[in-house]
C-alpha cells in the first residue's frame, strides 16, 4: 500500500513524501536512520505510560526524515498539498502544519508505538484533511466494528464505546511527549503545531461523542425502525 503526499511550497520549493506500508499489518515501511538523532531516544521525553523496552523511541524513528525536511519551515506558512491514494488523488491549498498534521495521522499509528495502534484502521483507509466531525464518526464506527469482530470471536466486547475514551486519554500523553521532542528536534513550530493539531482531536473526541452522535443520527433512521 502507497499514499503520497507531495507539499508544494512557497517560492516553488517541493517536498514529496512516498510512504508505503504493509496492506495486512500496516506497519510503516519508511526507512529508518542508522544513527538516529539523539531526540529520538527512547529515554527523552519518553511517555509516562510507555511499556516498551527499546533503545530508541518507535514513532520518534519514523518521524525524523519528516523533521528534518520541515524543521525550518513555520506553521502557517501556505501550501498546496496533494496526496495521491489507490482510488484518488486529493489536494488541498492549506498550510503546512495542516498538511503535516494530516500525514502524520497516518504515520503515527503505523510507527510501532503500541498506544497508536488502535488507530490502524482508521490510516488503512486514510481520509486526508478530515475534519471534526469526519474524524467523530470514523473513530466511533471503527470502534464499534471492531467490537462487532470481538464479538464473533466470543470475546468480551465494548457497547459503550467506553474503551474508545481510554484510547484517546492515552494518545493525548503520546501527543504531548511527542510535542516536547519535536521542540528539541525543530528550529520552526509547523511539526510541533501539526501535533498539537492532532491532539486537539484526541482532547475533543471523548468529551463530545454522544453530542456529535446524536447530529448524525438522522441519516440512520430507516435502521432505527421497529
């Protein structure tokens, strides 16, 4: 599996991005530095609930070519970005912490970091540029499907989508760890702001899930006839 992000900046300045992951497991398959940056280790600024017993950080490892190409570059500064997907190509005039916010939702869950996981569904079928209530209704149905798989296997399963607010808690500590070494790792804020953008979703998620439910209800009302 490939998607593509290519940044066209200003000035004319292009960075193009072909990331590629395994079509069963998701793992990403971007390469990895032989000597990492020392922001990447796994003891700086490591999460507080990180259980993994590595030298370097597994989501730090993944992110550092996307660092090092984006370091001096300024959230909002403008850019057309395109990503280019199996079924569809998709562009969009943005900024740049924008578009790094979107590529990195699809890059965080693949990376290793076990508390992104959960989220591989969501970047196996990739929706760029998503917004608040896009992003709602894709985490809330990939968790009940998910649900549904435990179920017919005869494991114990989740009605209340009370799991889904736990995930998210933890991605907030994974967002802010993150943010922190990306300071350490940039001379401009566009990565740290990327992530920040995405960690104002995993802070908004769990707080408005049954309002933003109850919005897109009407849709379902052939289903919820007796």
């Amino acid at each position: 599996m490939e998607v593509t992000y290519t940044f066209q900046l200003e000035g004319g300045h292009v960075e193009r991005f072909e990331l590629r992951f395994d079509p069963e497991t998701m793992d990403y398959l971007g390469p990895v530095p032989a000597s990492p940056p020392d922001w990447a280790g796994m003891e700086v600024e490591r999460c507080s609930h990180c259980t993994i017993d590595v030298d370097y950080c597994p989501l730090a490892l993944r992110l550092i070519k996307v660092i090092e190409r984006f370091h001096e570059r300024v959230s909002h500064e403008k850019a057309n970005v395109v990503v280019e997907m199996e079924y569809r190509t998709i562009s969009a005039d943005t900024t740049v912490q924008r578009g790094l916010s979107s590529m990195l939702g699809l890059i965080i869950p693949t990376s290793g970091c076990p508390h992104t996981y959960w989220f591989r569904p969501m970047a196996r079928f990739h929706l760029p540029f998503s917004g608040e209530d896009e992003t709602i209704y894709r985490s809330t149905s990939m968790y009940m499907l998910a649900q549904y798989f435990r179920q017919r296997q005869g494991m114990d399963f989740d009605e209340d989508m009370s799991g889904l607010t736990r995930i998210y808690r933890d991605m907030e500590e994974v967002n802010l760890s993150l943010a922190r070494r990306l300071r350490l790792a940039s001379k401009a804020d566009s990565s740290v702001n990327a992530v920040i953008l995405l960690d104002f979703f995993a802070k908004t998620v769990p707080l408005v899930i049954e309002e933003k439910l109850e919005e897109v209800k009407g849709p379902f009302a052939r289903y919820l006839k007796r």
